[in-house]
C-alpha cells in the first residue's frame, strides 16, 4: 500500500535513504553518505513523501520536491518486485511532468527510468560530489 509520510517512518526512511545510497552508488564515498544523514533527516519531513507500507512498516519511498523526483529507495529485500515502479505511477498520478538526476555510473538506475517512459535530456557534474549525472524528464501523454 502506498501511503503518505507520518513522522514515525522519519528512522526507517532514513536507513533505507542510507542503504540505497550505499548499494547504488559505489563511486561515490561511503563518508559522503553518511556525512549528509543529518541534513537529510532535517530535510526528509519537508518533502512530499509517498512511503509504500508492507504492513510490517516501510519497504520503501519516493521523495517529491514539486516535480522533482529527489530519490527513490527501496529495501534491498524488496527490491524487483514492483515498488519502484509503483512508487513512480503514484508520483506520475500527481504530476504532469516530473524530473530527476541519475549518476551516470548507475546504469541500472537510468534503464529503469527509460523503462517507465523518461527520457534522458542533458548531462551535468553533481554540484556536492563532482560525479557525472543525467538528467531525465517525464511528461504525461
């Protein structure tokens, strides 16, 4: 079930933010992640968060900042099961267009967004890490 963020998924959220930042992107340094859990915490509630509940508590989320598309994380668990891809219709049901940024060396990432209909439109280097990343944008019809 996808439902909208209630403050106590704030540390579950945050461990799969965490994890699915550690597993997806290798290139990055691990210290750059932890380093920015803090913020994240602080920055989490502001935005709109859509939180797919297994019953058993959050198995994973997409963060929404207008029509941008700040990350999708699911549990490793989990993962290839259709919560991604559920996540993305219901954020596509509330947007018109949507956009977001994939590192270029997350080729797994970028396959899933070409999958479900964005299209990749510019390249640019991640103004906190330096890493290349691409810009992919969605319009409905």
């Amino acid at each position: 079930m996808i439902r909208t963020f209630r403050p106590q998924d704030l540390d579950a959220l945050l461990s799969l933010w965490l994890a699915g930042n550690l597993d997806a992107h290798p290139f990055i340094p691990v210290e750059y992640w932890k380093g920015q859990a803090d913020a994240v915490r602080e920055l989490l509630p502001q935005a709109e968060l859509l939180v797919y509940d297994s019953g058993a508590g959050p198995a994973g989320f997409l963060g929404l900042d207008g029509s941008y598309i700040a990350g999708i994380f699911v549990d490793r668990a989990a993962r290839s099961q259709g919560i991604g891809r559920a996540l993305l219709d219901a954020a596509k049901q509330r947007r018109d267009v949507l956009t977001l940024h994939v590192y270029r060396d997350n080729p797994r990432a970028a396959a899933f967004y070409r999958r479900e209909g964005f299209a990749c439109c510019g390249e640019q280097a991640d103004a906190q890490t330096g890493a290349p990343e691409l810009l992919f944008r969605w319009a409905r019809g």
